[in-house]
C-alpha cells in the first residue's frame, strides 16, 4: 500500500459523512480551504484502506486506524505527517460519534505519533537591517510598498497570508495598530511601530500605483496590496520571491529569508528583548501558549551561544559544562 495511491471514491455513506464532517469545520470552525482540503483527502485515503479490509468509515474499528498508521510508517511517512493524518481522523470521528453517527469513537484511544518539532529558523537583527536597507534603496512605488509590507511582518508578526489579504479599511493614515483577522477567524489587535506607521502612510500615496488599469481611484480595490492578478491583490508566492530578491540585494542568503522568517524573527527578538511570553503569544495569534513557547528555545539557545562566543572565561577548557 502507499499512501500517496490513487484510490476510487468512497461509497456514497462514506462520502455523505465526509462531506457533513467538512461542513461542520467550515460553517463552525471556519476551517482554512487547505485544511478542508487535506482533511478531505486523507479521509478518502483512509476510506479507502478500510473498504479494502471490508469496513467503512461508518463501521472501522481502532484496529483498522492502528493498522493505516502502521502502513503509513512502513511507507516511510514522517511521523509530522502521519501525526496530521491522526489529528484529521480523531476529529471525524469526534464529531460522528457527537452527532449520533457513531455509538463509539474508534480514534479516541490512539496516540498521535510522537514528534520533535523543530526550532524555528531566524535572521539575526543586523540581517533584518540589512533587508530593510536594501527595501528603501529600492527607487519609487515599488521600494515604499515593499518596505511597508516588510514592516507589517516583521513590526507586527503578521502571517504571510495575513498580510496579503489586509483590507484597505484596515490601515489608517497615522493609526498605531492594525485589526487582523487570523486563522479561524480570530481578530486580534497587532501594534505598530512608529516606524511601521510612516511606512504605511508613504505606501498609501502610491498605493494607487498598483490598482489594475480598468479601475480608477484608490478605492477600486478593496485590498491594502492590491494588484493586477487574478486574486486581486499580492499573492503570497509572489510575496516570498519579493522577498528572495531583496535578500540578494542585501547580502543575505535568499534560501535563508521567506516571510515565516521573519514572522519567526520578530518573536525571538522580542523574547531576547524581554517582551513576556503571554504578550508575544497575543500578537502571534497563537491560540495556545504551547506553540508561542518554542520561541524561548531559540532565545535561550541565541543567548547561550553569545556567552560562549563573548565572555572571556568561555574559551577556557572545561567552562562549557
């Protein structure tokens, strides 16, 4: 069996819990189209692996979940993967059994496998500047709509996705915050630096610079970074490779910079600042304080690095203990 298989549709039961299943993550908890997405899949996926042992979705069995997830690690699947995989079918599962589809709930008693999540990759301050430079130094409509959009990730930790798709209402000349809507539709108040603040005013002078040729004023688009493509505005894609150029101009490894970067940047320097982990956590939009945490590590890890690259007695032998 491989995991990646191309399986015939479910039967049409199965497709009909499915399909009440992403519903309910789409109407109640405003689940991402991605997440629809592979939840989706590795629901047929799985539907699929189950009818060829005789069962259905309706009727599947913690053995029949426990023996998918083997066949998964056989295949070599990380255990990341698979630990999403289990996450989509405990949550299938958890609603049948809620909504009376089920008399039990086959996936309560499987354990997610266990993974080791890696420590976020950063820039350092002077790598940050050295962006930011190479963004100002970039001449006209072009340098200010950059520079405003590195601001919003790195002054105020924004999603990618957050950024591209901010609303033209939600930027204000002169206000000292955005209201940005994240993942699940959670609003959260992001601060603005005052240097962030006059990045935006000078973008909103040019903004109409960037609004498609058959629509006049700068109210034709409803989007912050509007443009000429089919969604409208700035696409994340496009925003990353923006990203990599900049890091060419300004001497920094492009295949160490991507907007996740500095979202990751901005955390950590705060931390190594002395920002409280509950406020960082807020400004993320992290849900739990759990994910925000991983940040600390790389703080911690940054700092200790220093002491044993700076302090005078660190080059002595045995003080590394």
């Amino acid at each position: 069996m491989t995991e990646a298989a191309a399986a015939p549709d479910p039967a049409g039961a199965d497709r009909r819990l499915m399909d009440a299943f992403l519903e309910m993550m789409a109407v109640e908890r405003a689940a991402a189209a991605n997440t629809l997405k592979n939840y989706g899949r590795d629901l047929m996926r799985f539907a699929v692996f189950a009818g060829a042992r005789g069962e259905t979705l309706e009727t599947a069995g913690a053995g029949d979940i426990a023996a998918w997830l083997a066949a998964l690690e056989a295949d070599g699947i990380a255990a990341s993967t698979a630990a999403l995989k289990v996450s989509a079918l405990k949550q299938f599962y958890r609603f049948l059994y809620e909504e009376g589809y089920r008399a039990d709930n086959p996936a309560a008693s499987i354990d997610r496998p266990k993974t080791r999540r890696p420590l976020p990759k950063i820039l350092s301050t002077d790598e940050v500047a050295a962006l930011f430079d190479a963004a100002e130094n970039i001449d006209g409509a072009a340098g200010l709509r950059l520079t405003a959009m590195l601001e919003l990730l790195y002054a105020a930790g924004l999603r990618v996705s957050e950024l591209v798709s901010l609303p033209l209402a939600a930027a204000r000349k002169g206000e000292r915050a955005l209201i940005v809507r994240g993942k699940g539709g959670r609003e959260r108040l992001a601060p603005l630096t005052p240097r962030a603040v006059a990045a935006i005013d000078a973008y909103l002078e040019v903004r109409k610079a960037f609004l498609p040729k058959k629509k006049a004023g700068a109210s034709a688009s409803p989007w912050l970074f509007p443009s000429r493509g089919k969604t409208g505005h700035v696409t994340a894609a496009r925003f990353a490779q923006m990203l990599k150029d900049l890091a060419v101009s300004a001497g920094v490894s492009p295949a160490r910079v991507s907007p996740h970067v500095l979202r990751h940047a901005f955390a950590t320097h705060l931390l190594e600042g002395g920002a409280d982990l509950r406020s960082v956590q807020q400004m993320l939009g992290h849900a739990d304080i759990t994910t925000t945490q991983i940040y600390t590590h790389v703080a911690q890890d940054r700092l200790r690095d220093l002491v044993f690259s700076k302090h005078p007695l660190a080059k002595k032998k045995g003080n590394r203990d």
